[in-house]
C-alpha cells in the first residue's frame, strides 16, 4: 500500500519481524503456565502478583495513548511517524478487564478496607467507607474501562481513517478528542492507582502517589515505543525515513523522564521523612527493613542511577543498540516499581521474589509482544495520511 | 593599512540551499570553512559533518563537582564542625541535603556551561573576527544564509571556490578581507579608561544600594510598618488625664497567682502565725535539697554550717546549727527566706512558697543531723 494522499512518500506494509510473534507466544505461554500453577499453589501471592501484572498493562496501555494524546496536543513533528505503534500499544488496554477479573476473586485478601467486621471497629476506615466500599470500588473500576475504551477507540479509529481518506480534519477533530482526554487520563489514572495500588494500606495515604504512578507509566510506555521504534526500523519496517536524529529525541523524553520519575520518588518521600508523622512513615519503614533495604536501595540505582548515566551524553541517545538495551532496562525498573509499590504489603518480612513473580512478570512482558504482533499485522505503521507525516521523516537536529 | 584576503564568501536565499551548499563544501574536501545563519538550521551538523560538540563533558564534571562540593560542604558544616540536632535527625540527614545539592549541582552546572562557552569557546575579551562588520554579516544576521571557506583552508583556490558558488546558485558571492592591524588588536584590561569605567560603575552602584537601603527604603508608603496608628508602653497618650501610655493597676490590685505577704518587717509575729503547710516526705524533702543545695549552699555550705566556698569574700554567715535557729519556729525560719537578714538578700524570687517551705524542711533534716534526738536512735 503506497499513499501520495498528504506526503509524497513511498511507504510499502511490510511484514512484522516474526520474531516478534514468537517472542510474544512463547512468553505468554510460559507465563501463563506459570501463573495458572501460582493461583492453584498460592493465591493471595498470585493475587498481588496481578496487582502488579495489570497496573504494568495499564502503564503500557495507558501511558502510550497519552502520548498520541499529547503528540496531537502539542503538534509535534519529530513523532508523527511513530505515532501508529502508540496507537497500536494503546490496544493493551482492551486486555484490562480480563487481567482485572482475578482481582475480583481475591478482593478480601488483598484489601483490608473490605472485611465490614474490620471497618466497624477501625475508626479510621469506617471514615474512608464512604469511598473505599465493594460497591463503589466495583462502579469507579467500570468507569475507568468506559473512559478509556472510549477515547481508545474514538481516537485510533480518526486517526486510521486518516490513512485511506486523507482529510485534514480529522487531524483537527483528534485534536479536539485529546484535550478532552487529557483530563479524563489525569483523573481516572490518579484515582486507578489509588484503587488498586494505595489502598492496599488503607491507613496510610500520599497526596503525590498518582503522579508517582504517572511517571513510571509514562516512563515504560516511552521505553517499550523507543524499543519498537529502534527494532522495527533496523528491520526497516518505516523505510528509509527514520534516521538517529528521532532516535536522539526518544533518548532526550526517556532521559527527561528518568529525571522526573527520580524527582517526584523523591518528593514524595522526602516530606515523608521530613515531617517523620507515624502514619505516613510505616509505608516506607515496611520497605526499608530487612531484605526489603537491600531491594530499596539496589532500586535507586536500578530506576535511577544507572538509566541516568547511560543515557547522559549524547552518542549513548542515538546508539539503536543502547536505546534498545536502556529501553528493556527501563521496563523492568518500572516492574520492579510496581513491586515495591504493592509487595511490602503481602511480605513484610522481605522481599519475596521466586517463580511465582517470574510467571507473572513474564507474562507481562508476553502479552504485551503478542498484542502488538496481533494488532499491528492489519494497520499501517506510519499515518501515512497525516498531513505532519513528510515533515516529521525530515526532522533533523 | 594592509588588506589581505580572509575568505570567500556565498549568501543563498533559502535553508534547504545552505544545506545543500554545506553538504557539498564538505564532500569537496575543504575544512576551514564555517556556516552564518540567522537561526539554528536542523541538520546542519550532519551537513557539516560536526563532531559531537565537547561542552556536555564541561557541564559533566562542573555539575559532578557541584555534587561533591554541596555533599562535603554540608556534612562537614552540620556533621563536624558545627553539630545541630534539627528536627531529631541525624548530623548527616541526607535527604535533607539532596534539594540543596540539586540546587549547587545545577548552579554549578549553569555557570560554568556559559563561562566556558563564553571565555573557551567564543574567546571573549578578544571580540574581532575579520567577518565583523562585512556586508556578508549584515545579511546573514538578517535574512540569508551564508557560508564562508578561509584562505587557511589547504585545498583554497579563488576561482575554483568560485565556480563551486556559482555551480550552488549562490545569490552573492564576494571575498572578505581584513586588517592585520585590526585584527591582531590586544585587548588591554589594565587600560586606565576600562579601569576607570570599572571604578564608575562600583561607586553607582555601591551609591545607589546605599540610598535604596538607607534612605528610600524609609520614604512613605515603604516604611515598613516601623510607623504604626498604636500607643505602645513608652509612649504619650491623651486619652487618659496622666498620659501615660500604660496605665498604673487600681489601687488594691492583685496580680493573678500572687499572694501578699502579711507579715513584711515583723519577724516575730511572723515566726508565731506562720504554720507549715508541708508535711517532710520524700518528695517536697528532693525539692529542698535541691533547691538548697543551688540557692542556700553557696553562702551557708552544704551542711548549712558557714563553711561554705564562699568563705572569707564577704562576711561569713553564721552556723545554722546554733541554739538560736534551731529554737525559732519554721515560720521564723521561711520569714527569713522572704525579706534576708543583714546581708543576706530576700530569696522570694528565686523560690517559690512550696520551695521556699521544702527547703525549711531540709534545713530542719540538716540540724537533726548533728543534734538528733534521742528518739532517732
């Protein structure tokens, strides 16, 4: 398929790498093996474990139709071209519900807030029911899948429509559609992680944690779109367009966002520390004691330090091979993220790392390959009707 | 005055031409050859085939320094020479310290980043460039793109660059030439006019801070509320017949918490109407130690026998083991407390009326001690 419609380029669908269809049928085969022994051997393990599993999709998912969101908003050039392999991890999200559904099944488990005998005598908690009960639970976890289902479908659909018809507007009404999304993400992210993630520890509480939370999702989506991108033009699955200076803008946001996950992990708890109140600083009490110091400290230097000085001049941000290895990195550091986030809370005692985690971890990482692989087989991968399209292939440092 | 050639020089009307040109320069083989445009034009490294430029290492090492600087700066400030305990944290809270060493990093960073841009790469004081000044400048810093190759350049050759221009539909092509005079130009620093400028501008501006701190800082409305619409305690007011500020307590007044003492100037009586109201315990036995032992003991000794580390700098108080102070009653003893005797001043400040009957029950403990009874046997 070759298209003249806005930009005079030959572009030609070509067959993804298959290498990325094995990857993804082999690992989510292997994960979920390994998952489906976790839940019959361990189910409250398993259940946090997919804590981390669907808050890891959401971060894909999510994080990458921000990105197209904010590429429209802020009419960017340089990222045009790749805004169709946003789009296409954006079709994560569509997996959510399925991955939430176990959730369900262990909810006494994993939260405290909904044994009502508990609530009753903690008088804290039955001040937070009114917002932390089954029922309304149930309600905002719908509604965040309406919202997100929704925007996914109206915004990918225009801008696919784009390809064939060519018309201007459409660029125009998706742009209209993100500044409405924007909003929505924001609420609807803060208040996910909330749900699922803080209200593990119903008693404790962090005004900063959804924006903690957005860093890491827009960091991993970042990482995992820089990794296709560098893979899938070495294949020359783009043509002959993309060049190292687009490699260079995906090293400078991932760097930026290294900075900015390191900066608000740091706010949030330096006022902790600082104020010292006992009910905020059991949180991080539970995760610097024991082996948890040993993985809280390894975690600076994984998600921070190490990122920091690999990606720091500019060579290492137009390296394909180390974007490509710093980009894996990355998501891994925000698996890790995750795990130190929900973990603490199942074992207390230390940091409890074994098959189970590698099961679920490697299914991640599956369906997310496999997803792609699927989706990416029946659209362009580059909007070749966006009018921004020819500018964005000529972008130069 | 004596002109020599500097460059050859070629103004083109679009970026994509610049390009081009430099793109093509470059794979001609020439290297002394520079591009002026108005703005930064994306790819022009690439055209140019520019190495990485070198000043990320400078902010590097400037802003791991700032790092360092700011850690050990801190910890030797608040951790050795100086320890505070704030907050309960200890003498090297670090997370404290790690907005501050961002901030010094970063500082740091910044400033060394411009200085080295300005006085490494740019050369400054030296501000002459045979370029300075040509009509080729005047329109690259305006509207056109231009590019120059020096004679420096070892394949340059006048008409071949030449030709090379015209082949690349340059719209101008002209050679630069400069002054050597001009151009080996020293900037002198120790030039008394630059030295008299420097002066200048310290008195304007060591002047005008003098009279912005001192003098306009205190013109209405920026006095600073130092001037309030209040009568304070010192000051004249009218509302009242005396004009005092603050006025003097109703004849009779008593403050809270005080209770007059009835028996001023009348020992005697004192010593028979006074009753103490504390029964000797542990306790109120503790406090008169103590407060005995801080307050009575630098005159009288810690066995309330004259002794004391005082001795011999002003006349010496008397034992308090004679007959006569066993014998007076305890309200004889605590009217003492409250006015003095002779030298010794009155204590009523310093101790409290549960404190000062506490310590007339140690003091009887003390007697006791050298002059028991025959039922404390």
């Amino acid at each position: 398929m070759s298209s003249g419609l806005n930009n005079n380029i030959d572009y030609v669908k070509k067959d993804l790498p298959p290498l990325i269809n094995k990857i993804g049928i082999g690992l989510t085969i292997v994960g979920l093996i390994l998952v489906v022994l976790a839940y019959f051997t361990d189910p409250t393990r398993s259940a946090f474990n997919n804590i981390i599993l669907l808050m890891f999709l959401t971060s894909i998912g999510l994080g990458s139709l921000f990105l197209v969101a904010i590429e429209y908003l802020g009419g960017a050039v340089w990222s045009t071209p790749f805004r169709r392999i946003a789009e296409v991890f954006g079709a994560v999200l569509l997996i959510l519900p399925i991955v939430a559904i176990p959730i369900y099944f262990n909810l006494h488990d994993l939260y405290h807030w909904t044994h009502a005998e508990v609530v009753a005598t903690d008088k804290i908690l039955s001040h937070k029911s009114p917002y932390l009960n089954e029922t309304f639970f149930t309600i905002r976890i719908i509604g965040y899948f309406v919202i997100w289902f929704l925007f996914y479908f109206i915004i990918t659909r225009i801008s696919q429509k784009q390809d064939t018809t060519g018309d201007q507007n459409l660029t125009k009404k998706n742009v209209k559609n993100s500044a409405i999304f924007i909003p929505f993400f924001a609420i609807t992210l803060t208040f996910a992680s909330i749900d699922w993630m803080m209200s593990l520890e119903p008693h404790w509480f962090s005004t900063i944690f959804g924006v903690y939370y957005f860093s890491g999702t827009f960091l991993s989506a970042l990482a995992i779109i820089t990794f296709f991108v560098v893979y899938l033009n070495e294949k020359g699955v783009f043509g002959t367009g993309v060049v190292s200076d687009h490699y260079y803008s995906f090293g400078a946001l991932l760097y930026g966002f290294i900075n900015f996950w390191a900066y608000i992990a740091f706010s949030q708890f330096m006022l902790i520390w600082y104020a010292n109140l006992p009910e905020e600083t059991f949180w991080f009490l539970n995760r610097w004691e024991g082996s948890w110091l040993i993985f809280s400290i390894a975690f600076i230097f994984i998600h921070f330090l190490v990122p920091f000085f690999a990606l720091v001049s500019q060579p290492s941000k137009t390296n394909g091979a180390r974007l490509k290895f710093m980009s894996i990195w990355l998501l891994v550091a925000h698996f890790l993220d995750l795990y130190f986030l929900v973990m603490p809370t199942f074992s207390p005692d230390g940091v409890a790392l074994g098959w189970i985690e590698l099961g679920f971890f490697l299914l991640a990482f599956g369906l997310v390959f496999l997803i792609f692989s699927y989706k990416a087989k029946s659209v362009n991968l580059l909007p070749v009707g966006d009018p921004k399209l020819k500018r964005g292939l000529d972008f130069r440092l | 005055m004596s002109e020599k050639l500097y460059s050859y020089t070629a103004l083109f009307d679009t970026p994509n031409d610049i390009i081009h040109a430099a793109k093509t320069v470059t794979e001609k083989g020439y290297t002394k050859f520079d591009v002026n445009t108005p703005y930064p034009i994306h790819g022009m490294d690439a055209a140019m085939k520019l190495p990485p430029s070198k000043l990320g290492f400078v902010t590097l090492f400037a802003g791991l320094g700032g790092t360092a600087l700011a850690l050990l700066m801190m910890g030797w400030m608040m951790g050795i020479d100086y320890p505070i305990v704030i907050g309960g944290k200890p003498f090297f809270p670090l997370p404290a310290f790690i907005p501050i060493t961002f901030e010094i990093t970063v500082l740091l960073a910044t400033l060394t980043t411009v200085g080295a841009l300005l006085f490494f790469f740019f050369k400054l004081p030296n501000n002459r460039h045979p370029l300075h000044d040509t009509n080729y400048m005047k329109n690259v810093s305006s509207d056109k793109y231009g590019i120059c190759i020096e004679t420096e350049d070892p394949k340059f050759n006048a008409e071949e660059i030449k030709e090379l221009f015209a082949s690349l539909h340059a719209s101008t092509i002209e050679p630069v030439y400069f002054d050597d005079d001009e151009v080996n130009f020293k900037v002198v620093v120790a030039d008394p006019k630059f030295l008299g400028f420097l002066v200048a501008v310290a008195l304007f501006v060591s002047l005008s801070a003098y009279l912005h701190l001192n003098k306009l800082l205190y013109i209405v409305p920026f006095s600073w509320m130092d001037e309030q619409e209040k009568i304070v305690v010192q000051k004249k007011n009218d509302l009242f017949d005396n004009g005092l500020g603050m006025q003097e307590p109703v004849q009779g007044s008593v403050a809270r918490g005080f209770i007059p003492y009835p028996f001023k100037d009348k020992p005697e009586e004192a010593g028979k109407l006074l009753v103490n109201p504390l029964i000797p315990d542990k306790d109120n036995l503790e406090v008169g130690k103590n407060k005995y032992n801080i307050y009575c003991s630098p005159c009288h000794g810690y066995l309330a026998e004259g002794d004391s580390r005082l001795n011999d700098q002003f006349p010496n108080p008397p034992s308090l083991h004679s007959e006569k102070v066993r014998t007076w009653s305890d309200g004889r003893l605590y009217h003492v407390i409250v006015e003095g005797q002779n030298v010794m001043p009155s204590y009523s400040y310093q101790l409290s009326r549960q404190e000062r009957w506490a310590v007339v029950n140690y003091l009887r403990v003390l007697q006791r001690s050298l002059n028991a009874k025959e039922t404390d046997l």
